[in-house]
C-alpha cells in the first residue's frame, strides 16, 4: 500500500503529494471551480468526486485504446495515484467543432464544424492568462523541439480519436478539449492532468445541450447534476 506524504503543490482544482514510492504522486480532487483565469471563483460540494471518477474511467478507457499517460489507479472517490512526470508548460487544444474561444477570436459560429481536427498551443503561464502561442513560440521558448512539436499533434490527434468513440458509445459529442503532457525521466512525453467536463466541451449527441464547464463559465445552472450525468454515462459502458 503507498503511503501519502508530504504536499508537493496545490493548484486551483488539485492537490499534489508526494509519496513513498519514488516517482508516484497522490492527487486530490477539489471542489473548487474556476473559470476567467480564476477570477471567477466557487466552491462546489461534489465536484471534486465527479471529475476524479470520470477521469479515472477515461484514463482507463484510454490504456485499453494503447494511450501513455500518467495515471495508475483511483484510490478514493477524490484521490488517485499517478505517475510523476516533468510537465511541459502547454496547453494543448483540440478542435472538432467551433465554440469558446475560437469562435470569439475567428467570428465562427459556436457549433460549427471544423473541416478537419486542429491543434492549438497556449502557453501555460497564469501572469500572461495563458497566452495562444503557434509552433515557433514554442520553439524559441525552449518549451518543446520540433520532434516533440509533431509528437504533442499527432497524440493530441490519436487521443482525439479515442475519446471520440468513448463520448460517442456514452452519447456524448466532443466538441473540444485541453491536455497537458509531460516527461518521464528518460524524456518520453506521456499524457498527464486530467480529463473531464472541467476540460473538455461535452455536447448532448441528440440535444447539443452542455455537459461541462461551460455551464458554469456562462451561468446557465448547476454543474453537479450535469457532470453527475457525464459519470453515469461513462459508468455504463466501463
Ligand atoms: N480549457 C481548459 N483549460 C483552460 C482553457 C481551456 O481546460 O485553461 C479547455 C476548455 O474547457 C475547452 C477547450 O480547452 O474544452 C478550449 O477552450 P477555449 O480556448 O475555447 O477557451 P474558453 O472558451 O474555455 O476560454
């Protein structure tokens, strides 16, 4: 059994400790939820339960489809145990179909879809709000070099795949979503974070009604029951 050990870092919707075993991190799922770059800030029974559970039945969904990642096993409905991995600063963004901040920024209508799958690179940095950066930035930046520029799309793209039939079999359409990425100690870059309604655009396959984040960032209701129907949904075909 792995013991829990010392706080490693805490972020806006997880806790990190260290353990002792080396190289094998304990997290704890928050309830806090945050949307405009924290500056919209809540704390919501539930939450922290629902994202850890329907992560770890992602995570284990994506082993079964031959996806790297970090995660090795959930331990409680809050906590899991993963991999420690050396995170690389971006945010890596997927798109099938129009919404957020890319129909903002390019005036496409929300819901429109995208001839073919695209990736973005925001830098993760909170003093800059994140900024959207292209493959040159993060080369100059000494973020990632250009083999592992093409690796970070082509995962990016293969994971898209996957979860595209798991949100499909569970009704779900995937309209966009964020990962983050890491190294091992001998440079291999694995999947880390999480994945959820907090990072993924979920849309009703039938209805196109939200089941994410959006109805928090937007103020359309509670996320409890919605996120609650994501698990249920997962639930059923793990
Ligand atoms: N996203 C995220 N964390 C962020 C920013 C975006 O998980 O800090 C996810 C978001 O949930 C959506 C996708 O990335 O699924 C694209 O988000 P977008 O750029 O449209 O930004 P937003 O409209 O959320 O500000």
């Amino acid at each position: 059994m792995v013991e829990k050990k010392g706080l490693l870092y805490e972020g806006k919707a997880k806790k990190l400790y260290q353990t002792d075993e080396k190289d094998v991190l304990w997290v704890e799922y928050l309830n806090q939820a945050t949307a405009l770059n924290g500056a919209k800030k809540d704390q919501i029974q539930g939450k922290g339960e629902l994202n850890n559970q329907i992560t770890s039945i992602i995570f284990e969904k994506l082993s079964e489809k031959g996806i790297k990642h970090h995660f090795i096993k959930q331990l409680s409905p809050t906590e899991q145990l993963i991999q420690q991995i050396n995170m690389i600063p971006l945010e890596v963004v997927l798109r099938n179909v129009a919404a957020g901040s890319f129909s903002k920024r390019l005036g496409v209508p929300e819901g429109t879809e995208l001839a073919f799958p695209i990736v973005e690179f925001y830098f993760k940095e909170d003093a800059l709000d994140d900024p959207f950066i292209n493959d040159d930035h993060v080369l100059v930046l000494d973020i990632a070099n250009k083999e592992e520029i093409e690796f970070l799309k082509a995962e990016a793209k293969k994971i898209n795949q996957a979860l595209i039939e798991i949100f499909t079999e569970a009704g779900i359409r995937l309209i966009d979503f964020k990962l983050e990425f890491g190294r091992l100690a001998d440079g291999t870059i694995i999947l880390g974070d999480e994945i959820s309604p907090d990072t993924c655009r979920l849309w009703d396959l039938l209805t196109n009604d939200h089941l994410d984040k959006d109805i928090y960032r937007r103020d359309l209701g509670d996320i409890v029951p919605v996120y609650q129907e994501v698990l249920d949904r997962l639930t059923k075909i793990a």
